[in-house]
C-alpha cells in the first residue's frame, strides 16, 4: 500500500510502481501483461493452503511452483518480505506478517526486514520516526506469531552482509535498467537507487548460507522488483544451462521449434538416426504441421541457422555456458561431466545428461567454488484491500484503514461507518441482495475476521447475496469481531515486548545519525 504521487502513471493504467499509487482495478490484466501466474493453478501443489491462497485473496504468483514442491518434500525454502516503516502497520500489512509466519510455519526459514534505507531515501522519513514505527511493526509481527528464535528480523541500515551483498548485485545492475524498471532519471538520488539493490540483496539474502526456493510475499506494486531481483539472481550464476541440438546456438524462443524437427526426423532424415540440420531446415522450410504455432520470424532463423550448420547432425544435448564461472570451477565442472562430451571455448556439451541433473551439477559445482547459486526467488502477490471509506485503502485517510494500534473502540466505530455494498433500502436489500463482491465490509470477513473458518466467509457472502443479511446486523458483527482483534492483539503486543528487546536488533538507529 503506498499512498504518495510521485508516480508518473495514472491510477487506472497498468504500470507498477513501487513508489506510485498502485491501484489494481483489473487483475486479469496483470497476468496478460506482466507474466504473472494464476495462483489458482498452484493450488492443488500446496499442502494445506492458507486461508487467504483458498479464498483468492492471494492471487498470483512467479514461481511458487518450486516453494510449494520443498514444502511437500521437506526441503528447505524460505520466505522474506520487508516494510517500510512509514506509519503504523495496519490490516493490509498483517496480511504479509500473516503469509510469512505461515511459510515459517511450513517449515520455511522465515526473514522479515524493516527497510528503513527505503524509507529514509525514498520517503524522507527522518530516523527518530523510523525508530519508533520499526518498533511497531516488529511487536505487531511477534505479537501475530512470528517465531523470532527460528526466524530472522532486521533492518537494512543495521545489516553488513546484506550491504555486502547489495554491492556485489549493484555490480550486476546499471542505469539504463533503473531508467527502464522504474522510471529514473538524471535527477533521481543515488541513496534511492542504493535503497533499490538494497532490496535486491533483501530479496536473495535467504539464500546467503544455501540457495533454496524463496518465497516473497507482497502486494503487486512490488513486482517489478521481484523481476529485476530474478534476473540478478540469474546473472550472478557461473553457468547458464540450456538445451542445445548442434554446434550453432538456438536462442529460448528457436529452441521448441528445433525440438519439434528434432522430434519428427523420421518423416525427412535419410538416416533416422542421424538427422542432418540441413535436411531438418528442408522440412521446416515446406512448413510442416508442427512448425503452425511458431511466427514467420522464428522459423526463418531457425531454417537459415539449420542451412548453415549444413551436414553437421542434428543432435540433442545439454550445453553449458561459462558465464561468470572461475577458470578453476569450469574446468572442475567439465571433469563431473559423466559419459560423451566436447568441450569449446566458453562452453561445453554434455551428451549423456538430463536435464535435472545437469542444473543441479552446475550448482553444486558453483556452490564449491565459492559462487551463491541463487534459487530464481518465487513469489506470491495478494489484493489490495479496499479502504473502508470506499476507494484505495490509504494510510493517510485514518477512516480508510484500521491500524493495528488502533484503540478497538475505535476500530470498532470505524466499521460502523464503512461503506457497504448494501442496497438504499432493506427492502431493496431483501429483494436483490447486497453486493458482498463490492463491499468492504465484507472483504473485512474474508481477508481478516474469519480467520481460518471458511464457513464463515462463505455464510456471510451468501447469506449477503441472497438478501438474507442485513448490513446493519453484518456491521455490528463485523465491528465486534475487530474490537475483539484489536484488544487480543495488543495484548500480545505487550507480551512482545520481552521478546523484542532480548533480540539482537537495533531499535534505536536515530541515536547514531544525523
Ligand atoms: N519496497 C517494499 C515496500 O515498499 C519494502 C521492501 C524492502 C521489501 N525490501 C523488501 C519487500 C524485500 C519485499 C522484499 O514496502
Ligand atoms: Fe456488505 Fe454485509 Fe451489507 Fe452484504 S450485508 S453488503 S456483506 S455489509
């Protein structure tokens, strides 16, 4: 939830903005335009899904795939998301807190950050506030069950190996890319592009000790910085392996179409098993079924690089590149390649190897080489909650939002007046039914107040819908299910107070600085 301007988008055009005012009127949109997946289809591979993945609350996600399968292997993963502490933490961000201590509960390693050189940089927010709301969100973290014996929390400005990191990523990471991503120019600060591969390095640190799927959960404004954080992951790694069929390299959108020529040799080889590339671009080039789904573009590239490698057989392999690999972990790579291989000058093929393997050798080799063999990072993107009010729930409009250290009276009071998607009059409301799928109040239910009962949630939408539910009786529960949040859980924010100041974490940063 962000609530500045200095966004150059319009609230309705897709552009994510981290620093923007992003509001997502179409989610659809956001896997068209962006990649990002349903996370509708990972459902099914998550044991036991959280509320918010059941009810669609999260509902996207980069490669939740390979998290979802540790979890079901018990393998290690990890999840780490970060806030900026600008104001109180509020319901949008206990819904964060709430997804990383459930991976942490899944076994995961669990990280939560206070991106104060964010905040200061991007922000401006001076470091005596910092201090005070950094407290708040970590109490809010611990008191909503946050294991911080198991789990790690810190902050950026206090965190050495992170900044180590950051440096080695910014290394990775120029200008024009910052121009691109984010929408930088000359006239923006280099401590902001410091606080940007800062989160980069936020992103990856999980993985400092081992690489491991990690999972970050945050709002889809965050997601240019997911991408930006996997290229750099992919960027630093010593070998890149592909699929390759001769000597020439195909490039990822050739390669299917040379797999397809490859997979139907028996229709124009002379010999079967030893298909020639320039007998394979003949047939590509009468356009065969197989080569329907592919652009012209493609298939021209594919037919002129298979004529160039003329009489050379068509043959598949794993190829390794030699990317950012140290002479020494090269060569150490090409001795535990096993069976038939050939060896050039920045690459080598392996004949005998499957793909699986060949991924995991190529870490293991990096790993012993003192390489990070980062995991691409994962990620899971829930909804905006609406703001009470109607409109974007904003920190700065108090009635939109209910802080977390609001007084329950007041939380309470605050969902008396929201707004609703009831009708003028309840018989109006008896008749058509109220509009659950446009009221906040009843997102109030679904993301927060019913909790892990779904019968709840699904009673509340349906009873809304069929004009059996009322909204001045569906407040009043509503209003007396957050009075009775608000209290429970600043008591267990007082109980976290021991816990937080036995950790090692610096809380009173504005002390030594300016
Ligand atoms: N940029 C995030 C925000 O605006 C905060 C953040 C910093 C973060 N580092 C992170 C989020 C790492 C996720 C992962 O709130
Ligand atoms: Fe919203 Fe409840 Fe009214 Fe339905 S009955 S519109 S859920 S307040």
């Amino acid at each position: 939830m962000t609530d500045d301007n200095t966004s150059t988008a319009g609230a309705d055009d897709l552009a994510l903005d981290p620093w923007g005012s992003t509001t997502v009127s179409d989610y659809r949109k956001l896997f068209e335009e962006f990649g990002i997946e349903a996370f509708e289809d990972v459902l099914d591979e998550v044991p036991a899904p959280h509320y918010l993945m059941r009810r669609a609350i999260i509902f996207g996600h980069r490669d939740y795939r390979r998290v979802a399968s540790a979890m079901r292997n018990d393998e290690p993963f990890a999840a780490l998301s970060g806030f900026m502490p600008t104001g109180d933490p509020h319901i949008g961000h206990k819904m964060v807190f709430d997804e990383i201590i459930w991976h942490q509960q899944q076994g995961g390693d669990a990280y939560a950050l206070i991106a104060d050189l964010e905040a200061h940089s991007a922000r401006g927010l001076d470091w005596d506030e910092i201090d005070e709301h950094a407290k708040d969100y970590l109490l809010s973290l611990l008191a909503l069950g946050f294991d911080a014996e198991a789990g790690e929390l810190y902050r950026q400005s206090t965190n050495r190996e992170l900044q180590d990191l950051a440096f080695e990523l910014g290394i990775e990471a120029n200008f024009s890319e910052f121009e691109a991503i984010y929408g930088f120019g000359g006239d923006t600060d280099v401590s902001h592009m410091q606080s940007v591969v800062t989160q980069m390095a936020d992103i990856l640190y999980p993985q400092l000790d081992e690489p491991k799927p990690t999972v970050i959960p945050v709002g889809p404004d965050q997601d240019p910085h997911v991408r930006f954080a996997r290229d750099l992951a992919e960027r630093t790694r010593y070998f890149k392996v592909t699929e390759a069929f001769a000597s020439v390299a195909f490039d990822d959108d050739e390669r299917p179409l040379v797999r397809a020529a490859y997979d139907a040799r028996g229709e124009y080889a002379e010999d079967a098993d030893q298909p020639r590339c320039t007998e394979a671009a003949d047939w590509l080039e009468a356009g065969p079924e197989a080569a329907a789904g592919f652009d012209a573009e493609t298939v021209d590239a594919v037919v002129q690089k298979l004529e160039n490698a003329g009489m050379e057989p068509l043959r598949p392999r794993i190829r390794f590149f030699d990317r950012q690999a140290t002479d020494e972990a090269f060569e150490a790579l090409i001795g535990e390649i096993a069976g038939e291989k050939r060896v050039f000058d920045g690459h080598v093929d392996a004949f005998d190897m499957e793909m699986e393997t060949a991924e995991d050798l190529a870490l293991a080799v990096e790993v012993d080489h003192g390489g990070y063999g980062f995991v691409p990072p994962s990620s899971v993107y829930h909804r905006f909650m609406t703001g009470l009010t109607g409109g974007k729930m904003s920190s700065s409009i108090p009635a939109s939002h209910i802080s977390l250290l609001d007084d329950p009276e007041d939380g309470y009071d605050k969902v008396k007046s929201a707004t609703t998607g009831g009708r003028e009059t309840a018989e109006k409301q008896r008749e058509l039914g109220g509009e659950a799928d446009e009221c906040p109040v009843y997102e109030l239910y679904a993301y927060l107040l019913a909790g892990d009962d779904d019968g709840l949630a699904e009673d509340v939408y349906s009873e809304c819908v069929n004009g059996e539910r009322l909204c001045g009786g569906c407040k009043e529960q509503a209003a007396e299910l957050m009075q009775e949040f608000l209290e429970d859980h600043q008591k267990k924010r007082e109980e976290a107070r021991e816990v937080l100041a036995d950790l090692d974490i610096e809380l009173d940063a504005a002390g030594s600085r300016a």
